[in-house]
C-alpha cells in the first residue's frame, strides 16, 4: 500500500510541470557566509491528493483542548477565536491591533479581503503574513473545537497566485508564495 501512495505521488509530482499546475514555493535563504538556500517546490495537485490521507489519519486540525497562546499570558480557545472572528470579518479596513514600541512594532490589520500581520524590528528584521479572508473562514469552519485545515487547503488553492508570507531579518528571508512556475 505504501508503495502505491509513493508511486502515485511520484507520478503526480513528474506530470504536473506538464499540465501546467500550481505550485507552492517555499524558500529560506541564509545571507551570512557559508549560508544555505533552501528551496521546495511542491505541485499543488500532490497536496491535492494527499488530502485525503491528512483526512484519514485525522489530522483535521487542533483541538480546542489546547488554547492557543498569544504571548506569555494570553490564551484563548478555538471556540473564543471563532466568536471575535465571525465580529470582525465583515468590517471594513481597519487595524485590528497595534504595537508600537522603541524596538518593535506589529499590525494586525483587515485591508482588501485579507488578514495582514506586519512586525518590525528595528531596522533588522520584517515579517508579513497574508491570509485571505476566505481561508480564515474556512479555518474556522470545522467542528467547534477545531480548525479545519483541509478546508482552508482547498481555500488557498482556488485563490491561487500569491505571496503568503514573506520574513526578512538579517541573516536570513522566507517566502512561501504560490504561482504557475515549476522552477522558482
């Protein structure tokens, strides 16, 4: 069985250059000597296939058993996320939270359809992250004591082309972005 699901996914992966599939990217590159650059390439139509086998195994998402924690003292539920998602996500653009300090400063804000996050340290370092709106929605869709990761999957691939998140500080940057090129 086993052998099976690596050959079909093996067959997947060499045909979807050919059919002109989606791809999800993921690069980190090291800027400082003797650093690495690492880069996946992975046809969105293998993630397709592997869904199942994510449903199957039961890794549909996290149990609200589990808080999930927002700095040292924060911790709230999957239930308690869901209720203050389904207040905001139909407002318009506004800035959700805002920290603003002499070394750092992060936004969560809702602009055109998307959950940005920004921070900034210093001159040093960058993070922006991008979340379709729909996929927020749709991770919050599962039963009510978790997140349906499967279903935000399906979300982000309908969407298609885009850069997601994108991490920058001073030795290193991450982008995971997806588009229609094999070979980024």
């Amino acid at each position: 069985m086993k052998k099976t699901i690596f050959t079909t996914l093996l067959l997947i992966a060499c045909v979807s250059p050919v059919l002109g599939a989606q791809w999800l990217h993921v690069r980190v590159e090291e800027s400082h000597r003797g650093g690495e650059t690492v880069k996946v390439n992975i046809p969105l139509v293998l993630l397709d296939a592997m869904m199942p086998i994510v449903e199957e195994k039961g890794f549909r998402g996290r149990s609200s058993r589990s808080p999930i924690r927002f700095g040292r003292h924060h911790r709230w539920t999957i239930e308690e996320l869901r209720e203050v998602w389904e207040i905001v996500k139909n407002e318009k653009d506004y800035e959700l939270v805002s920290v603003d300090s002499d070394d750092e400063s992060i936004f969560v804000m809702i602009r055109g359809g998307d959950v940005l996050v920004q921070s900034r340290q210093g001159s040093t370092s960058e993070m922006d992250i991008r979340v379709p709106i729909e996929v927020v929605d749709a991770l919050f869709s599962g039963p009510a004591d978790e997140l349906d990761f499967v279903a935000a999957f399906e979300v982000i691939r309908s969407i298609g082309d885009g850069e997601y998140v994108s991490i920058k500080d001073r030795d290193s940057t991450v982008r995971i972005w997806i588009d229609g090129d094999s070979g980024q």
